[in-house]
C-alpha cells in the first residue's frame, strides 16, 4: 500500500489534482484556491497512519468520516457522495 501511495503522490497527485482539476475550475471562476489536504503538515500526519487507518473495507475516507462523525449531521453522512 506505502509503494502504491508513494507512486500515485509522485505520478498523479501533481498533474491531475492541482493542475487540471482544481486549478481549471478555479481559474474559470476567477479564483484562486487552497487545497488543505495538500498542506505538508497534514500531508506528513496522513503518510504516518496506519494501514488500517487509511483504508477500511474499500472505504478510503474512514478515518475523515470517524474524525467528523459528532460535527456532522447524520442526514448528510448518509448522503450518497458524502465524502
């Protein structure tokens, strides 16, 4: 998993998810942006985890969904795209 993780933040994370996702609907709405996920500090705590932690029954957003379950209503956790 560390291998896969480590190829896809290299190969993919630049070029797809700042370039040509985030940045072009930001620039097409005359925006600039900040992606938190990105920040070093909280991109260093997410490399650190557990295995486990990362990903939970196919679920890759288990431990942000544990982290916000008391902050967010339980309508909008049970929402299809929720995270």
């Amino acid at each position: 998993m560390e291998r896969s993780r480590e190829l896809a933040q290299c190969l993919l994370l630049p070029e797809y998810l700042v370039t040509q996702q985030a940045g072009q609907i930001l620039v097409n709405h005359g925006m600039c942006g900040y992606s938190p996920f990105l920040e070093k500090n909280i991109a260093n705590f997410a490399k650190r985890l557990p295995d486990q932690f990362k990903l939970c029954h196919g679920n890759e957003k288990h431990i942000l969904k544990k982290a916000y379950e008391n902050a967010i209503p339980l309508a909008i956790q049970k929402r299809k795209n929720f995270l």
